[in-house]
C-alpha cells in the first residue's frame, strides 16, 4: 500500500469517524476483558470437578471471544487501509502521517481532543508533541 500523507485539515475531517471506531474499539476491549476474565473463572470451576463435562461450558465463552477479536481486527484493519495509525486503544491515540514544513510528522490525536493541534516526528513519539505551527 502506497503511504497517504494528510492535511490537518484531512485529518480533522475524519476525526468524527476516528471517535466513533475509537469507542467501537474500547467497548469491544471491555467486552473482551471482561469475557476472558469469566473464562478463566470458569476452567477454574471445570478444573475443580475433575473436567469430566459432556457439555463444554467454555466453548461459547471462546466462540464470544473469537468473535470479539474479529470485530476489533475489521476496525483496526480499517485504520491500517486508511492510512491512519492506531497507537492505543485506551487513550485513543491515532497518527496521520502528514508533511509539514518540508519534513514527514505525524500529526498526532487523542480521545478528548476537539481537534488536532499537535505533531510529532515518528523518533520522539507522543511524549515529543509539539503544537501544530499558528496553534501555540
């Protein structure tokens, strides 16, 4: 795939849908945690009666959990063809590669942010933001 470089104003644009996939994805991760702390509670239970059961009451857990991981790997693989690089789900943190004053950034957002005002080059990362030239 070719590398997509945006605008901040590119970037900007699509930040509704980046919230909406970045919540899509955080629900998906609760979901995920919470499925998998369950399975793990229940092969404990099974382990305790000696695993004899005809009935598996773990494989719907497991089929929940497949599923949960095929959901999130659809919205991942939508950022990925995008061009848009998911740093972390938690905190929402999303790169769009831009150029900016002749040099290659990214332009750097987060869940809570109305906007974007900050880049980075890809060496310093998030802790080396700066804001955008003009946003100071």
């Amino acid at each position: 795939m070719a590398k997509r470089y945006f605008t901040i104003e590119e970037a900007n644009a699509l930040l509704p849908a980046v919230r909406d996939q970045i919540s899509g994805l955080k629900e998906i991760k609760k979901k995920f945690e919470d499925k998998y702390a369950e399975l793990r509670e229940k092969r404990q239970a099974v382990r305790k009666l000696g695993g004899k059961e005809i009935y598996d009451p773990l494989f719907e857990l497991e089929c929940d959990l497949e599923f949960l991981q095929i959901e999130a790997r659809g919205i991942i693989q939508h950022f990925y063809h995008q061009g848009i690089e998911l740093k972390d789900i938690d905190s929402g943190l999303v790169d769009f590669p831009s150029i900016l004053e002749g040099e290659e950034v990214l332009l750097c957002w987060r869940s809570g942010e109305e906007r974007i005002g900050y880049y980075h080059s890809r060496q310093d990362g998030y802790t080396g933001r700066k804001p955008l030239p003009g946003d100071s």
